[in-house]
C-alpha cells in the first residue's frame, strides 16, 4: 500500500496518464481518417475551404495518427503536443464554433478539451514513462539541477 501511495504522490505519472490517453485519442481520430481515405478527408477539408485540401488531409492525418503514437510513447512529446493543439484549434475554428457549446449538436466541448490537454502537455511535458526521459531533461518538463 505504501508503494501505491508513493506512486500517486508522484505528479509525472499523472502527466503520463493524461499523456498516453490524450495520444491514444488522437491515434484513434487519425485511424479513423486513415481509414476513410485521404480522398475523403480531403473532400470535407475542401467543403470548408481549407487551401491544399489534399496536402493538409495527410498532414492532419499524419499529426493525428503519427502523433498519437509519439504522445503514447513520449516522444518528443512537447512538440507534438503543439501540432496537436493546432490542429484542434483548427477545427474548433472551422466546424465546432458555430454548433455551440454540446459535443452532441457537434460543438465545442471535446475540442476545446483536446486543446487544453494539448497545451497541459507542452507545459508539463511527458511526465513519466516517456522515451523524452532517456533523451533530455527539457523534453521531459524535470527541473535541471546544477550538481555542486
């Protein structure tokens, strides 16, 4: 019991909670797209008068389904959380403003929790289990301590 109570006093294993189902979110939203066909995304980015439909269709793809992966694995963590954060003001901007406030009329409510995940992220960092703990400290959001 005392082992668990070390765990949870711990705040980067929460950050790693909030980072692995973030990414898996996002994962799940880029497979999805993955799955209708660039074609298809494409096609609704066109419908919003997105500019290179094809060309931001994989991109939005890629930042979604690549992303996720990274996010899970805690990747470079901080960086990709940007992308993220992006994509979902994004699409806050262009298709969930104007339907309100509901995720059931198609509003603004998972967004706008995506987002502020998102940004949790870059400010945090990846907390713990992350792969950005073997590569620097800075990825990671830990404190460098100047050893005397």
């Amino acid at each position: 019991m005392a082992s668990i109570n070390k765990l949870l006093d711990k705040p980067g294993f929460g950050i790693a909670i909030l980072r692995i189902v973030v990414g898996f979110i996002f994962f799940m939203h880029g497979l999805d797209k993955f799955n209708g066909g660039i074609e298809g995304t494409a096609g609704f980015l066109t419908s919003l008068g997105i500019p290179a439909p094809t060309f931001m269709a994989i991109l939005l793809i890629a930042t979604e389904l690549i992303g996720g992966i990274m996010l899970m694995l805690g990747l470079f963590t901080r960086y990709v959380a940007v992308a993220e954060a992006i994509a979902m003001v994004v699409a806050l901007v262009t298709v969930h403003l104007d339907a309100g406030f509901s995720s059931r009329e198609g509003g603004y409510e998972y967004v706008l929790a995506l987002i502020a995940a998102s940004v949790a992220l870059v400010l945090l960092g990846s907390g713990s289990l992350a792969l950005d703990n073997l590569l620097s400290p800075r990825l990671t959001g830990r404190q460098i301590t100047a050893r005397a």
